[in-house]
C-alpha cells in the first residue's frame, strides 16, 4: 500500500430524485478534486434515497431501480471518476438482467474499471434482496480496497473476512444514526425540530449527533472494526432528514489503530479529508494479530446454532414488519 488521501461526505439526499442527489455528488467531487483527493466515498442509497424505499410497492422500486454498470447513474459516477482522475463510491437500487433488486454500492474508478457490493444484510424492503458476495479488489491508488454496507459492517466476520481477502482500506457507507431502536443505549430518535432549527441553534442537534443517537453509538464499536483488522475505515453516512427520522451525519475516517483521523459533528451536508499513511499498517496491532490466528479452531465459526434469524425480521421489527438497523 501507498499514501492515498481520501475524502468521506455525508448530505441530505432527496428521496426519489437521482438528478438532484448526483448533483450534490459532483459538487463534492469537485471540491474535493481541489484538495487532491484520490479516493471519495458517499453515502449508502444516496442516489436514490433510502428509508422511503421500504414504502415503495415493487411496481414503484422497479421504476426506481437501474442496471449496474450500463445504467445511467453508474455511468454519470464513471465519467467524473475519470474527468477528476479520482475513485468514487456511491449507494442506489439496482436491477440485474434477471429483474432482481439489490441495495448495491457502486466504485468507479479512473482507469474505467467498475466494482461493485451488494449490500449483504439488506432489510429495507421485502422486494430487495440480500447479496452472497465480499467485494474486496485493487484500486488505481495502490491500495486494496473493501465495500461493506451499513449493517454488513455490524457483523465482525464481515470485516474479518475482508481483511483475509487483503483489504487494507474499507469503505463503510452508512444511513444510520437517529434510528428508532428498543436500545436504551445506543441510537434513538432526534427530533425533527432539533434539525430544522440547526442553523439558529446548531449546539442542540450536534449534541445529539455526539451522543448515544450518533457519535456515542459509533465509538462503541467502529473503532474496533479498523484496530482489529488492521484496515483505514472510510466511514460515510446520510445527514438530517431520512423519512421519520434525522441521520446523524458524523462523516469520519479512522486509522488502523482505530484512531479517528478527521471527522465532522455538523449538522448539514460536508465533507472530510485525511491522508492515509501506509506505514501505520506495517507493526500496527491488527495486522499482526491476524498473523497469529489459529483457523483449526474456527469452525464453530460457520456452522448454524439454530438460533439464526433471517435479517427482515431479526433487528427491531417496526409497525410494518420491516427489520430496522
């Protein structure tokens, strides 16, 4: 791995409107083209929105839904990717050739090439289906790279996984943050008049954004994904209003000690930028760690406890029966 300096966003998408959402996607990738970044990551669905998705008939997702790559949105991606030279990951629904939808993470980089994660833990709507695949693969920039996506990330064997297969950089694109949950310690609602007073009182919605709803919630967990795998962890998320309820933003990158590198508590769309420095994988704790694993013993690993859930309906059910993250 080389130094790359990456950027991570987080803004207000529109639910439905490609054209305006793509338009906020290519004013960060120019920004950031002005500070040199090599590699830039937007949030998950931020293409087509996200939590209106789960009250979309399958008619409705169908019209909404693209191809991967040949579609429009891919192609838009692709061809800023190669005018600012830069790697660029972005969330929308996409259909195959067979009519299957999926919650995928489109990266498209400058030498033309396309990869693509669908997302593996996938809840938002019965007519989106869950992807089988780690998407883990060499970038322009010298590095190699991983896509998870938001609950994907939850997991540790995901992330585990995507280290054996030689990840050294992970891109985690979120919507999350805000969310309601029977937790009394991690996440919860904001109140939508918390985000629509943010510019008179911005003190009021970062403060929920640096606690259990957001931040908190965040360093309880995050931190360990990069620190025990070794991996700089590229973590973008949706800010403010997401059908009932507030992302919390908090757009970081960490190192892979777990160490946040740069990171934003703004209330409002923006972005952050960190140059990752190879060197730190070489003694870091994680790298090493891995070294010294013991698969004999791992079996246990994958094989059914009898007590596995399918992702619909194992996380939170809400009135509707849709499993929440």
């Amino acid at each position: 791995m080389r130094n790359v300096t990456a950027a991570s966003v987080q803004f207000e998408h529109q639910p439905g409107d490609k054209e305006a959402n793509l338009a906020k996607i290519r004013h960060f990738v120019e920004q950031a083209a002005q500070r040199n970044v090599e590699m830039i990551v937007f949030p998950e669905c931020c293409i087509t929105g996200y939590l209106f998705l789960k009250q979309l008939s399958h008619e409705q997702l169908k019209e909404l839904a693209e191809p991967v790559f040949d579609g429009p949105s891919s192609q838009f991606l692709m061809a800023l990717a190669k005018e600012y030279k830069m790697t660029i990951g972005a969330g929308l629904v996409e259909m195959d050739d067979g009519g299957t939808m999926y919650n995928t993470y489109v990266v498209a980089m400058p030498d033309g090439r396309f990869e693509r994660h669908r997302k593996i833990h996938c809840f938002i709507s019965e007519h989106i289906s869950c992807g089988s695949e780690f998407t883990v693969f060499d970038t322009p920039h010298g590095c190699r790279a991983a896509v998870l996506t938001c609950y994907d990330n939850n997991l540790g064997e995901n992330v585990r996984i995507a280290a054996l297969k030689g990840a050294e950089v992970l891109l985690a694109p979120h919507q999350a943050g805000g969310c309601k949950t029977p937790s009394p310690y991690c996440m919860g609602v904001i109140e939508r008049s918390l985000w629509d007073n943010r510019k008179l009182e911005p003190e009021a919605i970062e403060a929920e954004f640096k606690g259990p709803k957001g931040r908190q919630w965040l360093m309880t967990w995050l931190p360990a994904r990069a620190h025990d795998n070794g991996l700089f962890l590229i973590f973008s998320n949706g800010v403010g209003v997401d059908g009932d309820e507030i992302r919390t933003g908090n757009a970081m990158i960490l190192d892979p000690y777990g160490r946040v590198l740069t990171e934003t508590f703004k209330a409002d769309d923006c972005m952050v930028v960190a140059e990752l420095n190879a060197s730190l994988r070489d003694n870091c704790t994680g790298v090493r760690w891995i070294k010294t694993r013991r698969p004999d013993l791992y079996a246990m690993l994958a094989m059914p406890t009898g007590l596995e859930l399918d992702i619909r309906s194992s996380r939170f059910p809400d009135e509707a029966g849709a499993a929440r993250e």
